[in-house]
C-alpha cells in the first residue's frame, strides 16, 4: 500500500466521518481518472478496509472512516482528543489534551453519549469569525467512571435511576430484575453496563443499596461511591494491619535516636493522624538543629501488600464534613503510625542545621526513633506565639522555630512565591451531623510555622535526588516523584491582565519573577477593598493546577525549582513512594523505571482531585442543610460568578454559595458582559459585577442536589409592591364588576418552577 496514497484517501474519509463513499466518489476526488488508477483507488480502501481503518456501511459498496482504529499519525488536523467536561442542559466542552488548544465548544445534539471526564475524540468544525472553536463527538477513548448514585424511579415495567451530579444529564435505564431489591425512591449505587446506539438512555444494574436520601450517613456514602472511593476496606487488608504490632527494641536498630531532643507535632485539634513532628535544639557553635519527622509508614507498607494495593487505589485520605476516610488501615493511621506523644515511633526524617538567619548549613536524611514530648493543637501553639508565655522547653522551642520560619516566608516572596492564601469553611455539628453554625478557618502563624518547615523539607529531599545530573544530558540521572505546577496558561493570564487594568492595577509579566512580585502587590493593594474578592477569584482561576509527575518542571507558586510530597505518607500515596525511592537511592540503588512511576503518578493525581471534589461537594450538602431550615431569611453576599442563566452568590461568613436567576431580575433585561465579569442591563445600564456586595434572600433548598436558589433583596422589594400595586381595585373596576388579583411575580415564578422542576439546573461553566 501506497502510504502518502493512503493518507490522502483516509483525509477525504476523516474530515467526513459520518459520510459513506464508494471508490468512484474517492477516486474523483483524488483525481484518479483513468482505468489504473481507480483500481489503485479500489485496492487501497480495500485493504484500508482490511486494516480497519475504513469500515463498510450497509450498502456494502461504500466505507467510511472508522474512528476507534485510525492511528495517530494518521490523524487529521480537524480531530481533536481531550476531556469533556459536561454543563447542565447537555451542552458540554472538551479541554484538549494539547494546554495550548482553546477548549472546544460541544452542542448536546453532539455530545455522542458521552459522559462527563470521558476521554472523546472530537471532529472540528470550521471555525467562525470572533466564534470558539466548536465540534462534534465522533468517539469515546475511555470511560471516566461506569458507577453512578442517585435514587430510584420505579415503573410498572422497568425503573430509572436519577443520578444525584449535576454532570450527569441522562437517567439510567435498569430492568426490573437488575434493581437487586431497590425500592422506590431508595437511593443506590449504579452499574452502567451498557449504552446501545438507538437508545437515548444508557442501562446498569444496581451494585449497591444506600438507603434514605437526606440521612446523613447515606449521603456521604453517596458521595464517596460517586467518586469511586470505597466504603470499606478489603478483609485481606484488615487482617495484615491487624498483625502490625507497635515496634519494638529490634526495630530501633540502624536508626538515630532523637527519644531524648526536644519534640513536639502540632496539628488541627480534633485530628487523629499525626504523620509529622518537629525536633529542635540549640548546638555548641550557637546554630540549630532542627528536625522534621515523618511517619515511617514505608517501614510496615510494603510494595504488593494488600493494603498497599488499597492504599494506592484510594491514592489519598479524604475529609468529608464530618468524618475522614483514610487511605490506610485505623490501626495504621491512627495507631502505629501515628506520632502521639509520650510513644515511640519509627520515622524517616530531614535534619538540618540552621543559623540565626534561617540559611540550612548542613541535611541529613534517614531513618529515626522518636518520642514526642507534646502534641499541640494549632489554637494552643498560637497562644503561645503570641502571647510570647512560655511554660517548659516545647514552649520555649515552637517561639524560636517561629522567627525561623517568618524569615523562610519572607525569603519565599521574595524569591517569587505567590501569596494565595485559600479559605477553609468548617462547620458546627450538632449530636446528629446537622450543621448548626458555619464559619471559616482562619490560617495564623501557628499554621504558618508548620507549612513553612514541611515545605523546606519537601524542597530538600526533591533537591538532594533531583540536582543530580548526566555530565552528558544534564538530565537527572534517577527517576523521582515530583510535585510540579506549572506557569499560568498565557491566554487566561492576558485576559486577568487586562481586566485588572480597566479597575486601575499595573501587573509586570515581562518574567516569572516580576508577574509573582505584580500578583502579591495586587493582592496587598486590594485587601480591604471593595473589589478584593473579585479579583482573588479571578486570579486564582488564570494559576494551572499543581499535579505528580516524573518529569520536573518546578513549582511555579511557591518558586521552588525542585519539589516534591514527603511529610504525609499516612494520608498521600505519593508520599509514601516518595520515601521509598529516598531510601533506595541512600542505598545507593539504581534509577527506578520512569515509565512505571509516571504511570502511578498519573493515577494519584486523578485520585487527589477526585478526593478534592467529593471533600467540596460535602461541604455543599452541609451548607444546603444549613440553609434548609432558613428560607426567606435574607443575607449579606458577595457576587462570586456570572453566566447568561444567572448570577452566583456566596453569603458572607460561611460561603454558602447560591444562584440568582437572571429572570428573576424584575427592573431590566439583563444579559451577560463575559469579559468584564458582569451582567449588564439592557435600558437602563445597571449591572452587577463579580466581587459585589448584595443582600440577598434564600428562595429554596434543594438538598439531593446541593443547589440553593436566591432572590435579591431589592427584587423582592419590587415584587411585594408590585402586588400591592395590582391587588388595589381602581374606581372603574369597583363600578364594573369585582377584580379579579393579578397573579403575583412570586406566583409567576412558583409555576415556572413546578413546570421545570424535572429539568436539571442549570451551572456555571468552571
């Protein structure tokens, strides 16, 4: 077969998937118009045919283009592969797997029974003038997840399962022997075990019974079989971490003892896995030796092991509302390998010699024994910060480790870290889990001592492995884990740039330094400010998401060249691969396989944001619950997203986030400025604009969708004398015959919303 033939015939088939062509169109086409030639034509589609590469179509004469087997470098230009990222109302978006592709609009008709996260190949089309680019779903590559959650509907002769993401836009067709004891209305655990062509509805069976929707043991379950974390862990795992036994004498042997220096871990009050410690001590020549323990859980973890099977499938530890799921065993997590004071641990450390001007003289890493003399929770550390009391040598110790770390941090900006500092929303429970206050966890210099010494350790295990280069390649010589994040996508960044100079702030981009030193300035210029969460949020989206990888780029938000995740094995897989390669490559063993570890990367990446969004969608259940029984109250919010459906709000003090439906707007027709983050009346110019402060009234709850609907106040306002207006009878009406009440905007909307109730709500895209 003639090969640049070939691609040529395939080009004419690919960039008209759906169409069927025999050999006389392609040969007219091609331009093969003699005898030889269009049997040239034949034989190759045939045997493209052969390969798979064209398909025959029922009129046998004809083939098209068979997406599922086209080879790479045969793709065409026009095709497109990425994720797709569904919104309510079935549009969708692809984000290509090239960063530097526009994400490509996909209307619902084109969506090809994909899923939201699946991998697709996507057909372009033309792209239109000042349009996005727009295709169409030709092939799903990959699957994202094949469970879903949600709560029965049963039929007469079959049921349906309503999945509870609002990603989901199709229902799931299950026979009525399939349902596995399921009731009505009972919510369950799906298997999508099939989706035929002509049908509109995918078909699964249920794996699991959950049981009531609103008890809050089922909906976190729920959440956490939404996200393909298991409930429990597997019987053979259970049985070795019950073997694992607190260590002994024997087990001290070859390690350093620090049983006799000052030590002491601080950590969140109602935590139970304490996986770091600190050590501190002043030396003879006037400097410090400062320690960073960490859990050893590589020592009773071994590769292979049924827990570390199920330790790696669950990649991380995740923190619901109100309970955590950890990613090992309790006897490991909370037991073993928990640093509590006043018991001996087995750790794998960084010690580092410091001066008074916090510069790292000397690091050793190895494995170690400790005895951690007191646990603090964070609130007792910053008492002791500020009031500068101390009561015994880890008092004295957490002080002088403080004056270190405030230089650490200082240094970090000024070497370009990016001071995002992220607001962390908790929640009051009472006896039953019913949240009854909410309020945001304010970070201080307790938190701040911590992180800054984790993070100098996570730097100088990445260093110590990374910095070590080929003579010949100047590429590392060993395979690691690293933690990398990259510099901000430059379309997103020019457009942050440019908005923020229409409110009157200068950003420097001409290098990494100078944008890190614009961002922090910005910041610093804004707070207090009316605009200050406006352009928080704003800047926070144009950053690039931090992930695992073999390959290190650096961390663009903390300016670090090398770094990596060391300091929470008992919670992070990647931690845990981390100390094991460490401790190879101190053996002096050979690289490990880069293709191997970009892999398990790969996958704990995944698995992070997955456990990031089941923690975010449980926060929102418990922000619905919260507001569930407030209906009507009204709040003090800020404008925190706009699209053409609505505006989003987030109510101050406890960022419960709503939406206020653009129709609900009663004094203009307003419509959406999406550059300038607004939407703008139509007569009379009003607009509201991400970061502005409202007062808004909660209009309605919808728990199983983590959905809470808002009205502005001053639309509400305008409605109650609206009504007032209209239920007044003029003097004509009196003398004519009774009037008859105008029905209310309030009632307007009531009957609009039981009319869509069944319709899925509509979100902003992300």
């Amino acid at each position: 077969m003639n090969d640049s033939f070939a691609k040529q015939i395939i080009k004419i088939f690919a960039n008209n998937p759906f169409d069927s062509f025999n050999h006389k169109q392609i040969a007219s086409r091609v331009g093969a118009h003699d005898k030889a030639a269009r049997q040239l034509v034949l034989t190759t589609i045939q045997e493209l045919a052969e390969a798979k590469i064209l398909v025959e179509d029922d009129s046998r004469s004809k083939y098209k283009i068979n997406p599922k087997n086209i080879n790479d470098d045969l793709l065409p230009a026009n095709y497109v592969v990425g994720t797709i990222d569904m919104k309510q109302g079935g549009k969708a978006y692809v984000i290509p797997k090239d960063s530097d592709r526009e994400d490509i609009q996909i209307a619902p008709n084109n969506t090809r029974h994909a899923l939201h996260g699946d991998t697709v190949k996507v057909l372009m089309f033309p792209q239109r003038k000042m349009h996005k680019p727009e295709g169409q779903v030709v092939e799903i590559l990959h699957r994202a997840k094949s469970r879903f959650v949600g709560v029965i509907q049963l039929q007469e002769r079959f049921a349906f399962m309503v999945s509870d993401s609002r990603t989901m836009q199709v229902d799931i067709f299950i026979p009525l022997n399939d349902l596995g004891g399921a009731e009505d209305g009972e919510k369950v655990l799906v298997e999508m075990t099939d989706w035929p062509d002509r049908m509109n509805n995918p078909v699964g069976k249920v794996v699991k019974r959950l049981g009531k929707p609103g008890d809050n043991n089922v909906e976190m379950q729920s959440i956490l079989a939404e996200y393909d974390f298991p409930l429990e862990f597997p019987v053979e795992a259970e049985r070795e971490a019950a073997k694992i036994a607190e260590p002994k004498s024997k087990d001290f042997e070859g390690r350093k003892d620090f049983r006799k220096v000052t030590t002491f871990t601080i950590d969140p009050a109602d935590a139970k896995d304490f996986d770091d410690a600190l050590s501190f001590r002043r030396l003879e020549n006037g400097n410090y030796e400062v320690g960073v323990h960490i859990a050893d859980v590589s020592y009773y973890v071994k590769p292979g092991t049924a827990i570390d099977r199920e330790a790696y499938d669950r990649g991380t530890s995740v923190y619901l509302v109100d309970r955590t799921i950890p990613m090992l065993p309790e006897k490991l997590c909370n037991g073993v390998c928990s640093l509590r004071p006043n018991e001996e641990k087995l750790c794998f450390s960084v010690v580092m010699e410091m001066n008074d001007k916090a510069e790292v003289l000397s690091q050793w890493f190895g494995k170690s024994v400790i005895n951690s003399d007191q646990r603090y929770a964070y609130e007792e550390a910053q008492e002791v910060i500020e009031s500068g009391k101390t009561n015994g040598v880890c008092d004295e110790a957490i002080l002088e480790l403080h004056k270190l770390a405030a230089i650490l941090r200082a240094a970090r900006y000024k070497e370009g870290a990016i001071n995002f500092e992220s607001q962390e929303v908790k929640f009051q429970l009472d006896e039953n889990a019913k949240p009854i206050g909410v309020y945001i966890k304010e970070q201080k210099e307790a938190n701040w001592l911590i992180e800054e010494f984790m993070l100098l350790a996570n730097r100088k295990v990445a260093e110590h492995i990374g910095s070590r280069k080929s003579a010949k390649t100047n590429a590392p010589t060993r395979t690691f884990v690293y933690r990398v994040h990259d510099e901000p996508n430059p379309e997103k960044l020019n457009t942050f740039v440019e908005f923020v100079q229409k409110l009157g702030f200068k950003m420097r981009v001409g290098s990494r330094k100078a944008l890190a030193d614009s961002y922090n300035n910005l910041f610093a210029q804004i707070e207090g400010r009316g605009e200050e969460y406006m352009i928080d949020s704003i800047a926070i989206r144009t950053m690039s998401k931090a992930y695992y990888s073999t390959e290190n780029i650096g961390h663009y938000g903390l300016a670090f060249p090398y770094y990596t995740h060391f300091t929470s094995p008992i919670r992070r897989y990647p931690d845990l691969m981390v100390h094991r390669l460490l401790e190879h490559y101190l053996a002096g063993g050979n690289s490990a396989s880069a293709e191997e570890y970009e892999e398990y990367c790969k996958h704990c990446s995944v698995m992070e944001k997955k456990a990031a969004d089941a923690e975010r969608t449980s926060v929102k259940y418990k922000q619905a619950e919260f507001l569930s029984d407030k209906i009507g109250q009204t709040f003090t919010a800020h404008i925190s997203g706009v699209s053409k459906w609505g505006m989003y709000a987030e109510i101050e003090g406890n960022k419960c986030e709503g939406m206020i439906p653009i129709g609900s707007l009663r004094d203009d027709y307003y419509m959406l400025d999406e550059d300038n983050y607004q939407v703008i009346g139509r007569r009379y110019g009003k607009c509201y604009k991400l970061g502005d402060s409202v007062r808004i009234q909660v209009k309605g709850v919808d728990m199983m969708k983590k959905q809470i609907d808002f009205l502005l106040v001053e639309d509400v306002d305008i409605d109650i004398e609206h009504l007032a207006r209209e239920q007044k009878p003029t003097r004509k009406s009196r003398a004519t015959k009774e009037s008859k009440p105008a029905k209310t905007s309030k009632e307007s909307k009531s009957s609009k919303s039981s009319k869509s109730s069944k319709k899925k709500s509509l979100s902003k895209k992300k």
